[in-house]
C-alpha cells in the first residue's frame, strides 16, 4: 500500500512549484487510494466500476464543486457512451494502463499512464474503455460541477 501511495504521489511532487489542479489531482489519487468505496456502479457487461473519492464545495466560487471520480476497468472492460451535466467541466489523468477515449466526433485516442485530457460542458464520451485486453485501467476524472447535480453520468445511444 504504501508503494502505491509514493507511486501516485512522486509525481505530483516533482517540479518545484506544483499547479492547483496539481495538488488537487494529487489529492484526489491519495485519497483514491485510501478511501472505501463511496458509491459505485459495478456492471458485469462493460466490466467497469465508478467511484466517487471526492467531494467538495468550492468556497471561493458560489454554487460550485471538485468531485473526483475513480474509473477502473477491468481488461477488456468500457462504459457506455454518455454525456455529462451541463454545467461540467473534467480534467481525466490515466492513473495506471492505457484508456481509450473519444469525445464528441474527434479521433478516438489512447491515453497511457500519466496522460491526460479533458471535457467540456456539453461533450458527448462515444468511447471509454479499456485499450487492454490483459491489463486494468484506472482513470480519475475530476469534475468542477454545479453543487446541486446529482446525476454525474447520462448514458445515450450512439
């Protein structure tokens, strides 16, 4: 355990002077890490779980809040397409395995440890799955969400 929390860590903590969404991300992974499970949602057939690790009111900007959002797959796993609350903004970073990805009618694109890419209010996620047929994936998405939403997730078909 304390391996995977210097892993998550270590990074985060490598430039001098760490960004706000730096810390932020930082302490959405430890928390990831050390927190029981908070709310999920366990599908057999995507193979996927989706866990809230984090949730705070913005005390500097009214009616809003961080949520973050741990997403593992196991391999060969995915989610549905869906869409997000309108009011949402995420910022996704690959915690472990390659997740591939594709938003609104872009390319679809594999993200690997480390890397990251974000969504905006009204995107569409047509793809997000595993890229792995052997390996997990774990992707935490942190939100900035009006604080009253409650439905972070609005499956379509695509």
């Amino acid at each position: 355990r304390r391996d995977a929390l210097r892993r998550l860590a270590l990074p985060c903590l490598r430039t001098k002077r760490p960004t706000m969404i730096r810390k932020i991300l930082c302490a959405a992974a430890l928390t990831a890490v050390t927190m029981t499970v908070a709310s999920s949602h366990d599908d057999a057939g995507d193979k996927s779980k989706v866990t809230l690790v984090y949730d705070h009111v913005l005390p500097n900007v009214p009616g809003k809040s961080i949520r973050g959002v741990l997403v593992e797959y196991e391999p060969g796993g995915s989610s549905p397409a869906h869409t997000h609350p309108s009011s949402a903004f995420i910022y996704a970073t690959v915690l472990e395995g390659a997740i591939r990805s594709q938003v609104n009618d872009g390319p679809v694109t594999t993200y690997r440890a480390g890397e990251s890419f974000s969504e905006f209010p009204g995107d569409r996620h047509a793809v997000s799955e595993n890229a792995s047929s052997t390996e997990p994936a774990r992707l935490l998405a942190v939100f900035v969400v009006d604080t009253n939403e409650t439905n972070l997730v609005t499956p379509y078909d695509k």
